[in-house]
C-alpha cells in the first residue's frame, strides 16, 4: 500500500512541476487559454453539458444530446454531491507551499470545494465520452477527446487539481456515460410507449406536430 501510495504521490509531482515547467516557458501563450477554460468549466454543466443541450435541439437524432447531458449531470451528482463530501483531499495550494506560490502567480479565487476527485474533468469526459460511443463515425469523432485532456491539463497547470484527481473524473466520468444508458433507453421506451405526446413525438421524430399524413390515418 505504501507504494502505491507513494507511486501516486511521484506520479502527482511530476506532472505538476512539468505543467509549472509549461507555465515558465510558455506562460504568456498558455495562461491567458487555460483561464478562458477555468471561466468555461465553472458555467453550469460545463460546456460540454451545453453543447449536449444544443445538440439536442440541432440534430435530429435526440439520443445524442440527451446522452451527453444526462452523463454529466450523473457525474456532477457523483462527483460533487457523493465523492467530494465523502473524500477530503485539499487542493494542492493548500496542501503544500510550493504548490501555493505557485498558484498565486495565477491570482485566482479559491476554490470552495476539496480537489479529489476533478468536477471539470469528469464533466469533459462524460460528456465527450457519450458523444463518442453515440457517433457512428468513430474514425474522426475520437478527436472530441482532445477537449477532456485539454481540460484536465488546464486544472492540472492552475494547480487547483492534483493529476491523480483528473483521471479519477476521467474514469468516474466514462462510468457516468454507462451508467445513463439504461435512463436513455427508459426515457425512449416512454416516449414509445406514448407517442402522442408533444415531447415524446420531438424526440422520436424531431416534431412537434403531427404530420398531415398521421392525422388522415387518425381519423
């Protein structure tokens, strides 16, 4: 146990002085981009979330959005409510002085919540990881994973995570993306099963309003 322990603690440092490394060499191109997804991730449902809620509206096939959006609303539930409260990890500004020069040099708010395991990473993959397992063309929908690590990286370099954090919402996330598949299908066998209503037949078909040819048939 105790190597483990002390694997994951390795593994910890040095990501975060590679990321510090990162910052001195590149800070002025770097910083200003992984604010702009600081700002991104602290939004409701992070953009990802968004994006499922767009897409639902967008696209005819409504699987897609509602997929993506309830994945990360399990994650949230899981990570914010169930996990955060029940694993108390400070953030590695608090938990080490270095780590808190660090940080200062990025002059933000304090969080308010502990660090294991990432809200933000979690949400990212979720999201990204229902879309993936969605899309039929798996040959150029892969690259959506590219936004994830992004977002990881991006908490990892702030150093308000610890990079054993961002996987941990990594995995929790691709397990929200399954565990919303049994919901999704019990949303559409209602909508099935009731298919006059305005809702059901918006997501079954993308319309509101019965066709003429289905009102004929009706009468």
């Amino acid at each position: 146990m105790e190597t483990i322990v002390a694997s994951l603690s390795a593994f910890d440092a040095f990501f975060l002085e590679f990321f510090h490394e990162v910052y001195l060499t590149a800070g002025n191109i770097c910083t200003p981009i992984v604010k702009v997804l600081n700002i991104i991730g602290d939004l409701p449902l992070l953009l990802i979330g968004w994006l499922g809620f767009a897409l639902f509206f967008i696209l005819k096939d409504k699987k897609c959005g509602m997929w993506m959006c309830g994945s990360v609303i399990i994650g949230a539930i899981l990570v914010t409510i169930i996990l955060k409260n029940l694993i108390y990890r400070p953030r590695p500004y608090v938990d080490s002085q270095i780590y808190k020069s660090w940080w200062q040099a990025f002059n933000l708010t304090p969080n308010w919540d502990t660090s294991f395991p990432s809200g933000h990473a979690c949400a990212a993959m979720a999201g990204t990881f229902a879309f993936f397992m969605w899309s039929r063309k798996k040959y150029i929908s892969w690259l959506a994973f590219l936004y994830p690590l992004i977002m990881g990286a991006s908490r990892i370099y702030l150093c308000v995570h610890y990079p054993t954090d961002v996987v941990a919402g990594y995995i929790i996330g691709i397990l929200s993306a399954i565990i919303c598949i049994p919901f999704v299908k019990l949303f559409y066998w209602f909508f099935r099963k009731y298919p006059d209503l305005a809702f059901s037949r918006y997501c079954l078909t993308g319309e509101t309003k019965k066709s003429k040819k289905k009102k004929k048939l009706d009468k």
